[in-house]
C-alpha cells in the first residue's frame, strides 16, 4: 500500500476486498488530500461525470456549507484509484423512518454516476456495491438522484443488482436532450429542427443583426474565459434569477464557487464558454464543462433586453454549428433536470435519466424494500405538488 493510501485511511473504515481490491470510506479531508489520481480517474472514467471530477466539486465543497458531512467511497486497484462515489449520509429523507445513504446532489449537480475506470469496469462496480453495504454508509439503502439509467456504468448497475437479488426502483425518469457527432449543420437543422423554428430563428437573426454586428466567440482559458464568466454573472443577475435572488451572483459564496467551478484552471482546462456578442456586448453566455469526449452545457443566460430576438437560442444554434464542424468534442449532454428543455427539439439525441433507489443488503433486500419505497414514491408525489403550488402562486402574483 502506498504512503498516500495509508494517510488517507488512518481514522476512516476500510476493508481489504481481496488481494486486489481495497475499499475506504473517505471523510472530507481524506478526499481533499487526493491527488492526481483523482484527476486521471475522473478524466478517464468509463461513464464520463464531471461534477465528480476534483476542480468542479472541490469548488463545491470550498463554497457550500452543506457540504461538511460528505464521504466518499474509493475503490482501489493495487493503490491505484479505480472507482469513486461521494454521497451524504441522510437521516431525516424518510422523516426518521430509515437511513438512506444519497449520492452526492445539489442544485448544481445534475448527474450521480460513480466514477469508475474502464478497465475491469465490471469488477469494479461490484466491489463498489459490495462496499456500499459494508463500508462506513449509513445503512443499507442508497439512492442516485439523476442517474444515468442507460449509460455503461448503469448497465453495469442493473446487471450486478439482478446477479446479487438486490431490489432496486426507479423514478422520474425522463429523456436528457444530448447532440452526437454525425451530419453536417445543414442537414442537421433539416433532419432535426422543425420548419417553423428555423424559419424564427432565421428571422431574428436577422433582426438582431440589423441592430449591429452579431458573432459566437468561444474561450477555454485565460483572461477571456474569467471575463465571460463574470458575464455570465452579470447578465444572470440581471434578470428574472436576480430578481428572485437565485442567480449565482446574488451569493457571495455561489459567485466564487462560479468563478472557480468555470474560471481559468490552466493545470486540468474543463470549462468551455461560449459567447454570443452584439457589437461585442456580451447579450448570452453558456457555459460547458467537460472530461474525456463530453462536453455538459451546464449554465446558459441571455439579456433579456434582447428576449424578443431569442438570444439564447440563436447562441444555441450557433453551439451546434460549431460543434458539428470542429468535433471539439463527441458528444454534448445538456444537463438539465426533469420538466424539458429548449434543447429538446434542436439537438439528435437523448439519455434516459432517472433516481434509482437500492438495497445493497443481500441478507434482508425484500424485507423492508417495497415499503420504503413506497414512501420514495410519497416523498416525490408531495414534493412535485408542493413545487405546483409555489409555481401557480408565483404566477398569479404578477
């Protein structure tokens, strides 16, 4: 076992799977003290996560206060990492009824696949889930918010699951939006956008540009990386997120989180803005990050001075043209929760994405599953009603 392994398991549970495989259940200084080998898993992972990656959560956990109860499982082959997964231990999800262990999520986290390396991939994940009954967790039932159901990682999920008769469940799936490498842009927009949006998007672009001269300009480093993203902040508090005190900007501590998460990073680059200037006035950002051969568009803003021209659709449309044309990358996931978005009728394809409930306890996995989740299903059915609520009332208070 190497030095490094040894430190960051003094004080912490562990377990010697075999003479192969060792588990640890890091706390939180354990998984600041990881290195480079967090990198390299995270950059060659077999189902790419960014938000698992090392610049993006540590700028989580340096600005999040409801961070401080984060653990992480680490699967290790021959001291090397092979498999990470953070989660928090929740006590209160079922209001006391039981323990659920929740992969790591936030509102800005939209993906909880485990990181997990190519090679053996297979073995791995079944050491993890193993690990997940054994190791440190909080009882037996863990739960994946945004997980991807048909990924390579998933699949390995569901496999090992039925092998092992553990129960699982799964709820709110629904089709996350991704754009694939394929045709050219033309025919793109032929084969996948509707007539009637081309001919609108066509039509403001051409409105907007009487107004002066319109370009995209994209940036993954230095001095113009940090100005967009300090665009970004800008015109996002500007408007209707500003006004409700939701925009990044409106908190000190989510404002440094952006410009760390998105900002110049010259020792691992994994952020991509995009910019779509009016007589080089930024009026919408997007902003990317990426590991491995996927981008993920996680933010985008427009000035909604400009809303009549639908900027942000014309700086989408301009995304999607540029990635056709350059392959910066295979393929771009838009990150985007339940309830649809814009990108859904301009982009090729979809993943199906969904929270998974498990028992990772092969000795008691029917005894108690059903009736938890049930109370899953409860939660969810309260929470979506309560979100109607807040949105009717909103509206009808304009």
């Amino acid at each position: 076992m190497s030095v490094s392994l040894k430190r960051q398991t003094e004080n912490i549970l562990a377990q010697q799977v075999n003479d192969e495989y060792y588990v640890t259940c890091l706390d939180r200084p354990a998984i600041f003290a990881l290195g480079k080998e967090w990198e390299d898993l995270s950059r060659n992972a077999l189902d790419e996560n960014p938000y698992f990656s090392p610049a993006y959560m540590l700028a989580l956990l340096d600005n999040l206060e409801c961070s401080s109860n984060i653990r992480a499982l680490a699967v290790y082959q021959n001291a090397i990492l092979v498999g990470f997964l953070p989660f928090i231990a929740d006590r209160w999800h079922w209001l006391g009824a039981s323990s659920v262990n929740r992969a790591w999520v936030n509102p800005y986290i939209t993906l909880t696949i485990p990181l997990v390396a190519r090679n053996r991939a297979h073995e791995i994940v079944e050491t993890l889930i193993t690990a997940m009954n054994e190791q440190g967790a909080n009882g037996s039932f863990w739960l994946f918010d945004n997980f991807n159901l048909n990924g390579p990682v998933g699949k390995l999920f569901a496999e090992i699951l039925k092998d092992k008769n553990l129960p699982s469940k799964t709820f709110d799936e629904f089709e996350r939006a991704t754009l694939d490498q394929g045709s050219t842009f033309d025919q793109h927009m032929i084969d996948h956008v509707s007539k009637k949006r081309r001919r609108n998007l066509k039509r403001n672009r051409r409105r907007l540009g009487e107004l002066g001269k319109l370009e995209m300009r994209s940036f993954t480093g230095g001095a113009e990386l940090e100005s967009a993203v300090e665009d970004f902040l800008t015109i996002e508090a500007s408007g209707w997120k500003g006004q409700r005190g939701t925009a990044l900007a409106c908190k000190e501590n989510l404002a440094a989180f952006a410009r760390r998460a998105f900002g110049d990073n010259q020792k691992n680059p994994i952020t991509r803005a995009d910019v779509l200037y009016l007589n080089d006035k930024s009026i919408a950002v997007s902003l990317a990050i990426y590991t491995g051969k996927t981008a993920f568009t996680l933010k985008c803003t427009y000035d909604e001075n400009y809303r009549t021209f639908s900027p942000g659709l014309l700086l989408e449309q301009d995304i999607i043209e540029d990635f056709l044309k350059t392959r910066w990358v295979e393929r771009l996931d838009s990150a985007t929760a339940p309830g649809g978005h814009v990108v859904q009728g301009l982009w090729n394809n979809s993943i199906r994405v969904g929270s998974l409930l498990l028992c990772a306890d092969s000795s008691k996995s029917s005894e108690n599953f059903h009736y938890y989740a049930q109370i899953e299903k409860l939660r969810r059915l309260c929470r979506q009603k309560l979100k109607y609520i807040v949105t009717k009332s909103r509206s009808e208070a304009k």
